[in-house]
C-alpha cells in the first residue's frame, strides 16, 4: 500500500516517516480493499504544548476514513488517530457484512 507524508512547515525525520509507514502498514492488514493512505503533519500555532497535529486519511473503495488528532508530539498524535482509524475500520467491516 502506498503511504504518502506531507509535513507542513518543517521536515519530517527518516525516523518519525518509518514510525509512521509501520503503523499505517499495520491497519492496511485489517482490512484488504484499502488502496492508499495520506497523512499530513503540522505544527499548530497555538501557545499550548500539545501542538502536534497528525491528520490520517485512508482510501478505501466508496467512502475515505479520516482521523484528525493533536498531542504533544506527533508519535502521540499518529498513535491516536490510527486508534481512531481501527474503529473506523471494524465499523465498516460491519456495515459491508451487513451485520
């Protein structure tokens, strides 16, 4: 699956783009029709130090999963949103199996 990284404002390290890469690669093996994942990095301006933002887009045939989440660094804030995307994902599972 392809794994596309865009970080906004700074460059992203080799380090932080594998962590990322692994842990998209993981939730791609619950569910075989995904086609392709988008994640965007940001520095939000606020004065707080949970400035982090992760945004993790997952194509699927039909309809786009999204999970939007922000903490204080941004292995936090992919580890949430990626638990956010699992839900999705078993919900989705759901509703094609019609159950």
């Amino acid at each position: 699956m392809k794994v596309l990284i865009s970080s906004l404002h700074f460059k992203a390290d080799a380090k932080l783009e594998k962590f990322i890469t692994e842990k998209v690669n993981k939730v791609s093996s619950l569910f075989d029709g995904i086609i392709g994942s988008e994640v965007i990095l940001k520095l939000d301006q606020s004065s707080t130090h949970e400035n982090k933002v992760a945004e993790i887009r997952i194509q699927i045939p039909g309809n786009d999963l999204f999970a939007k989440k922000q903490a204080k660094t941004f292995e936090e804030a992919v580890d949430s949103s990626i638990d956010a995307l699992k839900k999705q994902i078993t919900k989705h599972k759901e509703k094609v199996k019609g159950i």
